[in-house]
C-alpha cells in the first residue's frame, strides 16, 4: 500500500479508537450521573426519616407532656375533693357541737329549774 493509504488506513483507526474514547467516556458520564442520583436520593432519605425520628420525639415529649397535665389537673381535683370533703365534715362537726351545746344548755336549765 502506498503511502498516502498507509496514513489514511492510520487516520481512519484513530478515528474508530476516538470515537471508542468518546463512548466510554460518554458511558462513564452517565454512570457518574447515575451515582450521583443515588447519592442524592440516600441524603435526601437520611433527612427524611431523621426527620420522621425528630416528629416522633416531638410528638412523645408532647405526649407526656400532656399526660403530666392531666396528671396535675386529676391530683389537684383530688386535692379538692378532700378538701370539700373536709369543710362538710367541719360543717357536720360545727353543727354537732351546736347540738351539744344546745343540750348542755337545756340540761343546765333543767338543773337550775331543781
């Protein structure tokens, strides 16, 4: 072969392995492309569920939270029925001690009318 083909012969396998190179790096780009996307969508899980875990943990503090409220509002009406048991109780007392008196003051009359 002359030289003239020789050299086109040349070109022309350069120019094959060339647009190989350019494939490959073509196939590379996307792979890179796709780890990427991966990459992306582990992050933005990650976010998710350490988002999903901080709502819960808001949501359990608020829980017990409230609980301890009602707790507080349950003993103070605790609190307050003792209390209400205890002023009819002394009311009871009170009148009881009137009754007392009432009789020690007949008896002392009825001792004095002797």
């Amino acid at each position: 072969p002359s030289a003239d083909e020789e050299q086109n012969l040349l070109i022309e396998q350069l120019m094959a392995q060339t647009k190989k190179a350019d494939q490959k790096t073509k196939d590379v780009e996307l792979q890179v492309e796709q780890i990427d996307a991966k990459v992306e969508k582990l992050k933005s899980e990650s976010k998710l569920k350490k988002l999903k875990e901080d709502l819960e943990m808001y949501a359990d503090q608020k829980m017990l939270k409230s609980e301890e409220a009602l707790n507080t509002r349950i003993d103070l009406l605790k609190v307050d029925d003792i209390r209400q048991a205890l002023n009819l109780n002394s009311k009871s007392i009170n009148k009881h001690d009137e009754k007392i008196a009432e009789m020690v003051a007949m008896l002392e009359e009825l001792s004095k009318d002797d």
